[in-house]
C-alpha cells in the first residue's frame, strides 16, 4: 500500500504502481449506494448525543429519498449546495443525496464567523444551503448581503422562519427503488469543494473530483466491516470527510458526536463504544496523555490511531504506543489538494520521525531554493503528481495556475527531504520557516523540544520582524495546570539546547489558550499579530 522508490537518474520518487480499485469515471454516489446496500441492517453511524443509530440500508434509503425530493424541488447537477454543520446523524445522507444528484457540496467549518462565511458563500454562489439551526441567522444574514436567494434547510428540531427541516426531505416518494444516481465524468467533475484549511488567510474552495475522492479512499488508512471508528472533525476538514467516506464504502460503524473535541470525551467514547480506528490532531494525544483519567481508560481495542493535520512529534507516537496494548500511531501526510494523503508510516516506523512511504501513484521531488533536484537526505520543498488531475480552486484559476510548477508538479510549500529507505520527513512549512542573520530556524524544531517539559500545556514558536536580523524567535507559551515556570526558563531551555540563532530573542509570552481552527491546528497569523503587539509595547 505504500512503498517509495527513487530513480537516481531522474531524481525523482515514486509510490507503487497499482491498478485503481474503482473506475475513474464512477460516481462516488453509485459506490456509496452499492456498499449501504450490501451491508444492510448493519449499524453504520451512532451518535452519541442522543443515541440514535443508523444502519446502512435507513441511510441508503434517506439518501434516495433526499436525492429524489431535491429534484422534485428543481436542483439540477452540477449546482453547488453548501453545508455548515456538525456532525449530527442526518448529515450523511444529505450529503450523499447532494452528490447522487451531480451537485458538488461545499463544507463549511460551523464556527466560520461572518468574514469567512461571507467569502465562501461569495466564492461557491450556491443555490441550496444545509446548516445547523443556530448557525441559521448568521447563514440567512450573509446571503441577504450578497443577494444571495438560496433555499435554506436545517438540522435540528428549532425550525426558523425561512428554512425548512432537513427532515423534510426524507419522506416517501413511493419511487425509491428507481433511483439511479445522476451519471458524471468522476475524473473531470467535482463531488466535492472543501476549505484550504485558512490559516495564512481566507479559505480557497478546493475542487475534488469523484475518481480522487475513491482513490484516496483505497489509501486512507486500513478500515474493514469490524472497525469502529471515532473522528471529531465536521465535514469541513479533510480527516472528517474521509473518514465519512471510508468508513461508509468500508462498511464500518462510525461513532459521531456534535460537541468538540476535549480529552475527557474522547477518553469516554473510545472506551464506551470500544473504539478500533481513530483519527485525531497531534496535540490531541498530548492532552490525552495529560490527563488524570488516561491511565485508567481501557484502549485495549484501538488498533489504529491515525494522526495528520500537522507534524506529530517523534516523542508523543512512542509514549502513546507504549499504552495501545493491541494498536500503533500512524502518522499520515496529506492536504486538500490531493483529496487524500499522500504518505503514511504504516506498518509503522518507532524509532523514525518521519511521515513514511508514499501513496500508490504518487511522484514526488524534492528542489532547493534554486529549482533544482535534491538527492536524498537534502531538504527542499516537496512537489508532488498525483493519479488524478487536481481540478483547482473554485472560481480562482490564478491560485490554481500558481499551484504548479513549468513541470506539472504540484508546490506543496512544505519543506523535507526522503532518506535513504524512501521514508518521508517533513521538517516545515515553508512559509513558516524563519530567519535570524540568514540562518534558517524550524519553529516546530523548537516547538517539539518545548512541549516535552510537563510544565507546558502548548506552545507556538513565531518570528517578530526586525530590520536588522530578520526573524527574531519568540514563544506564545500555554502553562500546564499547577505550573509555574517562567520565560527566563523557557528561554534557557532553548538557549542551552540549540544553537545561538534559535535563542528566543523575540521573547517568552504565556496565554491562556492559543488559536486554533476546528481540527486543531494553531492559527500561527494571529498568533504572530498578538505577539507583535505585545513585543512593541514592552519596547516602548
């Protein structure tokens, strides 16, 4: 499943070659429909929040009766619906009604405030909006502004003046069983328009086309009928989608839940619903590891503790297999743009911190500052081809035009290089790399090193501007509970660990929390603003 050789002539390392599990042109809907129907009575979805359970056959039949109740309605393929909701047990099969259709659905995040909503729903135009009841004034309030005239339905029981229930979709047409899904090209059309993740700036609708969706299917990780898989992202991000995806055509059961992501409650669900495959952020296992009622939860049944969205320090995989007494920590290595991951250290690596081999039909090289080819064990930026034509971002060919480089190659903007086993190792994004005197500094380098110390809750290392030297290093710094450690300590720990350049001459500030979007990742920008700000009023 995942395999790296390198040709030394071309320089350039490919992922093994297989034929695709699905045909290209397929439909993602026709395959979801098949698999719920071959599973049947099985339970295919639990929410948690108030015990409702699914099996595969009542969402393959909401799913029909969503899709033909929608046409009834007039939307025709190739429209776009929005989604901005949790993951509450009714989203599923609207989204796959919206896709049996041969409508494309943007996944909104649901704490999108009204800047970022604004833009998406500017950017996608769509002209048929799901989202949840309490996001539904803010909904109805940016379409109003962009005289936008979309219908509006919601998930819920509080149904507001304006929009219909979701649940009215759901009822008989008395023709189910003569469904078939509307027929689309799945290599050239768009089942789906997910959010880059935002945290540079404002989101750009990434297109993905049926035939990706299905091949990363086939590499997300290992999945089967038993598993009961547990992921806290809405549909918004990558690992929330593909875990919808995967665990449905899988014909595993997928435990879902509306509130956010805390250690307690996740502690709670893997026990109680004895949880086999799981997808989180890295930070997540750290808090996990911290908190009191960790030791004495049982993760006999874990097999699969899946990690992405962000590097997942070396330190935090081994502490955490040393407690799955039957699973391991994979890290994975993706983004939006290949709708799936591109590299995976399963079976699993202990003693390298690196991201694995690459994905079936992947082609990556690794150039330098000056465009050239890297041997293995240099650093540069990772570029990458994938089995599938990246359709582009929605309505921004000029983002998408500069994606690729003069060879077709896809600029990921991450920095990292292969070893000589063909295992990848990313060391950081590239426009997150700071300079001090023209020496490069990893914030995550340091950051990794920081959040060993117990005394430490979470960090995010970022550069403050400075005429002279560049980027001066400084440490936004989160206590752990009880901790009183001081930024002269922290700024020894570095100081005395690495090398002069890293020494964190910007400072040491301590905040109760820091930024994060949805799934995790630190909002580094308004970090690096608050810091600023506070670094020029201790100046003055």
């Amino acid at each position: 499943m995942f395999s790296t050789k390198y040709d030394e002539e071309t320089k350039v390392w490919r992922g093994h070659d297989e034929v695709p599990m699905y045909n290209p042109k397929v439909s993602l809907a026709q395959v979801l429909l098949t698999t719920m129907k071959n599973m049947g009575q099985k339970v295919a979805q639990i929410s948690d929040d108030n015990g409702v359970e699914l099996t595969f056959e009542e969402i393959r039949l909401k799913t029909i009766r969503g899709a033909q109740n929608l046409q009834n309605l007039g939307y025709e393929p190739k429209q776009v619906f929005s989604l901005m909701a949790k993951n509450s047990h009714h989203v599923a099969p609207i989204v796959f009604a919206s896709i049996s259709i041969g409508c494309s659905v943007n996944t909104l995040d649901p704490t999108f405030g009204k800047i970022e909503l604004i833009h998406m729903l500017n950017t996608t135009k769509p002209c048929l909006v799901f989202c949840d009841d309490d996001n539904y004034d803010l909904v109805s309030e940016c379409l109003t502004e962009l005289k936008n005239d979309a219908k509006v339905f919601t998930f819920g029981n509080d149904t507001k003046d304006g929009a219909e229930s979701v649940d009215s979709l759901f009822s008989e047409t008395n023709i189910e069983d003569d469904f078939i899904p509307v027929r689309v090209d799945g290599e050239t059309e768009a089942a789906t328009i997910i959010c880059s993740s935002g945290t540079t700036g404002l989101s750009k609708g990434v297109c993905q086309s049926h035939a990706a969706l299905l091949d990363s299917i086939n590499m997300f990780g290992l999945s089967n009928i038993s598993d009961i898989m547990l992921c806290f992202s809405s549909l918004y991000w990558l690992s929330g989608l593909m875990v919808l995806l995967k665990g449905t055509i899988c014909g595993a059961t997928r435990i879902i839940t509306t509130e956010p992501y805390s250690p307690e409650l996740q502690l709670r669900l893997m026990e109680k619903y004895k949880v086999t495959y799981a997808m989180n952020a890295p930070h997540h296992l750290t808090l996990m590891m911290k908190n009191e009622q960790f030791t004495n939860t049982d993760l006999s049944t874990l097999k699969y503790q899946f990690v992405g969205g962000s590097k997942c320090p070396l330190h935090v995989k081994t502490e955490m297999n040393s407690y799955l007494p039957n699973g391991k920590v994979y890290s994975g290595y993706g983004m939006s743009e290949v709708s799936g991951v591109i590299s995976c250290d399963f079976p699993g690596s202990i003693e390298k911190d690196c991201v694995g081999k690459l994905s079936n039909g992947y082609e990556v090289k690794i150039i330098d500052d000056q465009g050239e080819k890297c041997e293995p064990n240099v650093d540069g930026e990772i570029c990458l081809k994938t089995n599938y034509k990246f359709l582009g971002y929605y309505a921004n060919d000029k983002a998408t035009e500069e994606l690729f480089d003069d060879d077709g190659y896809m600029m990921t903007g991450d920095i990292g290089h292969f070893d000589d086993d063909g295992d990848l190792f990313i060391v950081d994004r590239k426009k997150d790399l700071l300079k001090f005197c023209n020496m490069q500094i990893s914030p995550s380098q340091v950051e990794s090193y920081i959040i060993e110390s117990p005394e430490i809750k979470s960090v995010c290392v970022i550069g403050i501007p400075d005429d002279e030297n560049g980027d001066l290093p400084a440490a936004v710094v989160v206590r752990a509970d009880g901790s009183d450690v001081s930024g002269e300590d922290i700024y020894n720990m570095v100081a005395e660990h690495f090398s002069d350049h890293f020494k964190l001459r910007g400072g040491v500030y301590f905040v109760d929390s820091l930024p994060t979007t949805p799934s995790g990742k630190v909002l580094r920008r308004k970090v690096k603003e608050s810091t600023i700000e506070l670094y020029n009023i201790h100046k003055e």
